[in-house]
C-alpha cells in the first residue's frame, strides 16, 4: 500500500520523527478545537483537514514500519478523523482511518472496547466537547479516573 487514497505518496527516512510529527499535527488539532469546538469551523476547517491529510499520508508510509509504535499512532489517528470532519464530508478518509484503527484493535485487544467508544465522536455532534461528554459517560470512571 505506502500511500493514502489517491494523496501524493510519502517516503518516511526516520518513523521515530514521523510517529512524533504526527502527534504534534494531532496536538494542532486539538489546539483549534479549545479555540472553536465546531468540528466543522469556518475558522480551522481548512488547517484541521491538512494536518489530517498529512497524518494519513505519514500513516500509510509508516505501514511497514518494524517498530509498530501503534500506541503513538493511534493519537494522531484520533484528531485525523476529527481533522477531516466527519463522514458527511469526508467519507473515503475516514473508512480509510477505521480500517487502520481496526488493525490497531489487533494489536491491542484489551483496550480496543474503550477505543470503540471515539468512533462515532466526529459524527455524533457538531461540537467536540459536547461529543467528548458523551463518551465519557459512555466509559465512567474508568476515562475519568476518579476513586
């Protein structure tokens, strides 16, 4: 594969750097969406959706990485499908995503119940942290942490 849908292919010389440029593309996403939680902001739409692009583009490069730093990845996985604004916009990118979230539930059987909880975030309402209330009520205690 090596390359994301129909995106220019990327060649990765260093994962290490890669797996972490990602995550700070993910952190960039996030950042916009402390400023406008609108998943589809007429203000960050446009960066989101690049940052997105380019952690697919990066992922798809790193698909035979022997390193397999899934748990990095899956991070920048995350704030990708929320970069690209869910499926009503962006439908082949984010079948694309679940399929490789879906290998990443492979590896990590344990976790993967708690990961299924995100799937419907981008989709499930126009604003982030509305969405992510109902996520954490979905999971309880053990996302918040509390004794």
């Amino acid at each position: 594969m090596g390359t994301f849908l129909c995106y220019p292919r990327l060649i990765v010389v260093n994962p290490f750097y890669a797996v972490h440029l990602n995550t700070w593309r993910a952190l960039s996403i996030y950042v916009s969406l402390m400023r406008d939680p609108s998943i589809i902001s007429t203000l960050y739409f446009s960066e989101r959706l690049d940052q997105a692009i380019e952690i697919c583009r990066s992922l798809a490069a790193l698909e035979n990485d022997p390193s397999n730093r899934w748990a990095g990845k899956y991070f920048a996985m995350l704030f990708a499908k929320l970069g690209f604004g869910g499926r009503r916009y962006s439908r082949e990118e984010l079948d694309w995503l679940l399929e490789c979230c879906a290998e990443w539930g492979k590896l990590f059987p344990l976790a993967w119940e708690s990961v299924q909880a995100f799937e419907g975030l981008w989709d499930a309402h126009d604003n982030f942290w509305i969405a992510m209330n109902g996520v954490i009520s979905r999971l309880g205690e053990w996302w918040t942490d509390r004794d």
